[in-house]
C-alpha cells in the first residue's frame, strides 16, 4: 500500500483483521465480495531456479501445468512456505505482487478481465487492497493468461 501511495495510485483498501478470516474465500465472504473478483498470490519455482508469480481467483487451484507454459518452462511448483519470507519479502498469507523484493515475472489468470477491478493482498495479513489492471500496471509488469483448472 505504501508503494501504490508513493506513486500516487488510487486504490480502495479493505481490512479483515479480527475476522478470523484465513482462506482466500473466507477474507472475500468477510469482505461482502464475489469470489471471482479476489485473487490470491502464488509463488512458485522452476527446475532452472527461476521463480514466478501467478494470480488467480481465491476458490481456484492454479494448473501448473499451463502455468509452466505461460512462463515458457517444462515445469513449476509451489515454493515451500518457508522460503516466501526470503525470496518476496512477504509471509503466507499476506503476500503481494506489488513490493517483492525483487521483480518475478507475473501471470493474472484471464477471467480478472471479467472485473473492472481486482482485490488482492495489500501485502500484510489482514489488509487487501482494490484497483484496476489498468492501475496495477503501473506499479508491476504482468501477462494475463489462463491458468487455472
């Protein structure tokens, strides 16, 4: 969020902290929103030790599989939530595309063209944040691709 703030970025943000809310569709039921319309952060790895971000819809499972091709890999998985910290800057659970600490080459699944906005992690548990892909593209490069199963 400080990031989208320095650079004059309009967004909506929203909090669940207190909810008890833990899984992605959890936060968008506490939040009154369509699970279509918030996204989770993924982060995974290749046999070539690159690492990808990928967004999708909370209630989806991303298909790794499609996923490697978006990148142009043979192969990705999900890194081991002990190694996020490091690697992003982020937790479990509060990881966003916007602020790692290195750039990763990014993939939205397709169906956030169906949204004029999209609702993801603001970065901290229990704060998301709102804005268009249009806006998102300011901050950070990404491919919108289908990913999902």
């Amino acid at each position: 969020m400080r990031l989208l703030d320095q650079k004059k970025i309009p967004y909506r943000h929203y909090s669940y902290l207190g909810t008890g809310a833990i899984s992605g569709v959890e936060v968008a039921n506490v939040l009154n929103q369509d699970i279509t319309h918030v996204f989770k952060t993924l982060v995974t790895t290749s046999k070539s030790k690159n690492n990808y971000v990928f967004m999708i819809p909370v209630a989806e499972e991303l298909d790794l599989k499609k996923a490697a091709k978006a990148v142009g890999e043979k192969s990705v998985e999900m890194i081991k939530s002990k190694d996020l910290l490091n690697l992003t800057g982020y937790i479990h659970g509060g990881c966003s595309p916007i602020g790692m600490k290195k750039y990763f080459k990014t993939v939205i699944d397709n169906t956030a063209l169906g949204h004029e906005t999209i609702i993801f992690s603001g970065g901290k548990i229990g704060y998301q944040v709102e804005l268009s892909l249009e806006s998102l593209k300011k901050v950070i490069s990404y491919e919108l691709e289908d990913v999902i199963v």
